[in-house]
C-alpha cells in the first residue's frame, strides 16, 4: 500500500474525534482520540491526516493544540511524518497473530457463532430422504442448485420486498463459497477491494489470496459514518466491496435503508461490484420493521447477495446461495466447474423443507437468541462492568470494548479458564483491534453464565500479570 495513499479531511476527522477534542489537555484529548481509531480501525493505517492549520480549524482549537497532538502520536508511533509529505497513520510495533476459528469441545466456546439445529430439523431431512426418490434416476448434478430449492429462495426475497425468480438464484455449498466465487469472479490481482474494519475475516484471506489490494473502512457498534464511507468509494474508486449490512458480524451494527440505498448510489458512481453478506439477515432479535436487502436499491446488477442456511436453520446444513442477474448466475455456473459440480441433494431438500416454514423458524430463533444476548449482557454487567458494549438488535455475536487493549493476551488466558473467546485483531487487517472481543451467544444461559465467570477471571489475571501470545492459530 502507498504511503499517504488515503487521505482524510479536516472535517471528516473532527467528526469523528467528537466530545474527545475538548477533554483536558485539549492536545491529549486529541491525541487519544486519534490513536483510538486508528486501533479500533476506523481510521486506516497509512491514511494521510489533515495538515495541523485545517484540522485546528475543523476543531476550534489553536494550531498548537494540533501540534502537540500530532507530536503525541508520533511519539506514541500512531503516526509517521515526512517533511513536504504530511502525516500519516501507522501502528506501534506488535506481536499480535492473525487468529482464525474452530470449534473447540473441551472450552465454553464463545468464538463460535453457530447455533443449534432448529426444531424440525430431523423431521425436515426424514421427509427430505422420502423425496429423494424422484431425484436418484439422474446424476444427482444440479450445478445451479435443485429447482424446487431456487423457488423456495427467490419466494424469500420476494417475502422480503425484493421482486426475484429462480434464475436469479446460484446454490453453494455455503456463504464462505459464496464469497470466495464471487471474489474470483470479479477481482484482479492488484485491484482494490474495499472492506469494512472490523469485518469477518475469511473474506480478507479470499481476497489477499487472489492479490487485491485491502482498502477499509470503520465500523463503529453505532453504526456506519456514512460520510466517512461514501469518501471511500470515491478516493479509491474499489472494483469491489465487501459489506455486512445486517447485524454486522462483528458489531452487531444494522445499516439503515437511507443508507443502503447512498452505498448503492455512490457504488454505481464508482463502477463498484457490492458483494453483500445477509447470512444472518434473517435473524433479528428485537421486534421492528427490518430494511429491505440492499438489492432493492440496485438498478444495474452490481449487487451480489449472499445468503446462508448455517445461521439460520443449523451449522451442519452448508447451504449458501448468491442473489445476482441470469448472466451473472451463468457465468457462475462456468466458474464452478473448477471447484466442485453441485451442492448435495439431501440438504438442499432439507433446506427447502424448511424454508417453507420459515415464519415459525425465525420466531423460534429469536426468541432462543433473545434469552441468550439477554443473559450474556446482564452477566457482562455484572462481572465485567467496565467492558462497554451496544446490545446488537439481531445476529449471533456481541462486540465488547475493554478499558485495556489486551484481547490478544485475554484470548491466551481464558484458555487456561475453559473459556475461548474471538479477539479483536481477528476481525482487523493489520494488527487493530486490540480493546475488543468478539463473543457469540449460541449457547444456553447457564453455560453463558459460567461462560462471563470464567472469563472475568481470565480478564483480571490479564491486566494484572499479561499472558504470553498464543502458540497456536485457530481455524
């Protein structure tokens, strides 16, 4: 990545400092809120700041006062400076690994954002074995998926408020490959991609793996900087983006319709593909009116939906599926044949089954995780009442800030406490992240309870004597 490549204005920057920026000492205020972003990745690393004069006056505040915060960074080495090149972001030295998942039995596995099966289940895939009768005189290849299953998907979104046919519909063996066919599809080595921070990793592998160049931007748990966002699109015009709009894994945050429709709009500006993650869309907890999938607002086929049936039905059915244009769902079709023929037809028949009772589906899950989220939260409250955190309205995972930046070292320590939770860095591109952890709640309350015990514990023997890194990586 060039070095100053992004740039940042004045007012963009004193927005998202806010309130800090009259905290006493004014350049200390500064300079903490700055090198907050920075870890939290809601400013880039390598991003240009504002000069001194523009941000000061974005502020209100003397040139001095930018001054001496900028010198706080730089001697805190959150920033680097070359003369007649400005200033740009950068992170103090780390240690911290890039940790992805696994399950693990013999933990409280709090990293693990996968529920149980849903009622029905087993009854759905005994009737799915009886129909498998009708499908065994062929060759059991349906390359774009079985028919009846691209129905029942398409009459989702229809439900949903997007108009959709069958032909619009390509099978997957889950979103994971969902997300890396698309990535193959439509990026280059060297093109950018522009990705949220924090985000799910696997998608950042897929695209390090092919040679695009990562381009991010924040997430906050309130949401979006929409402002910030749209500046993204334009500085880096991306060939693609990756986007979580629905109870953003990991911060719980849900994009509005104003907002998914101002994506869209600049995304169209900038020629942009929007590969779009709805694998929990489906799972709101709190009641409401949800937004309409981010398709709705497309006019020109450039917004690529992803769904999944692991979330919202069971881990153990990897059924994914992408929303695109006929063309695109062709051109799918011949990509495929690299990888594998077809997703299995058993699951797909369960999968089917089962959308066909989605309404009861959905209200069983949400009153499951409305129970659990409620219980992880008081027992935060309780035991961890300085982690900070916003109650996510739907999804599967809380984002919790610590008051010390230590999720790498905390993520160490809880193992010797039977407790694994996801550390913040996971869910960054370049070592941030470190006051987070990501913490699902799929399991039942009283193993979330011993759970938040357990890892208070973990969080005190952290802060008061730091554990060593972890040896090991998690898949």
């Amino acid at each position: 990545m060039a070095v100053g490549e992004r740039r940042i204005n004045g007012h963009l920057l004193a927005k998202l400092i806010g309130a800090r920026a009259r905290e006493r000492p004014y350049y200390l205020g500064i300079g903490r809120a700055v090198s907050g972003l920075v870890l939290d990745g809601r400013v880039p690393t390598h991003t240009r700041l504002p000069a001194e004069r523009d941000l000061a006056l974005a502020l209100r505040v003397s040139r001095n006062t930018v001054t001496a915060a900028y010198t706080w960074l730089r001697e805190n080495g959150y920033l680097d400076s070359r003369q007649g090149a400005g200033s740009w972001t950068v992170l103090p030295d780390s240690g911290g690994g890039s940790p992805l998942f696994a399950p693990e039995s013999e933990h409280i596995d709090l990293a693990l954002a996968a529920p149980p099966a849903v009622e029905g289940l087993a009854e759905a895939a005994r009737l799915a074995v009886s129909q498998l009768s009708a499908h065994v005189g062929g060759q059991g290849y349906a390359a774009l998926g079985l028919p009846e299953l691209r129905h029942a998907m398409a009459r989702r979104y229809v439900e949903r408020g997007l108009p959709t046919s069958p032909d619009q519909i390509f099978v997957t063996n889950g979103a994971q490959q969902a997300v890396a066919m698309l990535m193959e599809m439509l990026v280059d080595p060297g093109d950018p991609v522009l990705v949220e921070s924090p985000t799910y990793p696997h998608p950042l592998a897929t695209a390090r793996s092919l040679g695009a160049r990562l381009r991010t931007v924040g997430v906050a748990p309130g949401g979006w900087e929409m402002e910030y966002a749209l500046d993204a699109f334009r500085q880096w015009r991306p060939r693609a983006a990756y986007l979580i709009p629905d109870f953003h894994n990991p911060t719980g945050a849900l994009m509005d319709d104003a907002e998914r429709a101002a994506v869209v709009a600049e995304a169209r500006r900038t020629g942009t593909s929007l590969v779009v993650d709805e694998s929990v869309a489906e799972l709101a907890i709190d009641a409401g009116d949800q937004p309409a999938p981010m398709a709705v607002h497309d006019t020109d086929g450039r917004v690529f939906t992803v769904g999944a049936a692991t979330k919202l039905l069971w881990g153990g059915l990897r059924i994914g599926w992408i929303r695109s244009t006929p063309a695109m769902v062709s051109r799918l079709r011949l990509l495929r044949q690299r990888l594998d023929l077809a997703s299995p037809v058993v699951e797909q028949l369960i999968v089917t089954r089962l959308l066909a009772d989605v309404t009861r589906v959905r209200a069983e899950r949400s009153r499951q995780l409305r129970r659990n989220r409620d219980t992880l939260t008081a027992a935060l409250r309780e035991h961890l009442p300085d982690w900070r955190f916003t109650t996510p309205g739907g999804g599967l995972v809380l984002w919790a800030r610590m008051p010390h930046p230590v999720a790498t070292a905390l993520a160490a320590a809880a193992e010797r406490y039977g407790v694994r939770p996801a550390p913040g860095p996971v869910f960054g591109t370049e070592g941030t992240l470190e006051h987070y952890v990501r913490l699902s709640f799929t399991q039942p309350p009283e193993i979330l309870r011993d759970a938040v015990r357990r890892l208070a514990d973990a969080y005190t023997d952290t802060v008061t004597r730091p554990a060593p890194q972890p040896r090991d990586l998690y898949v």
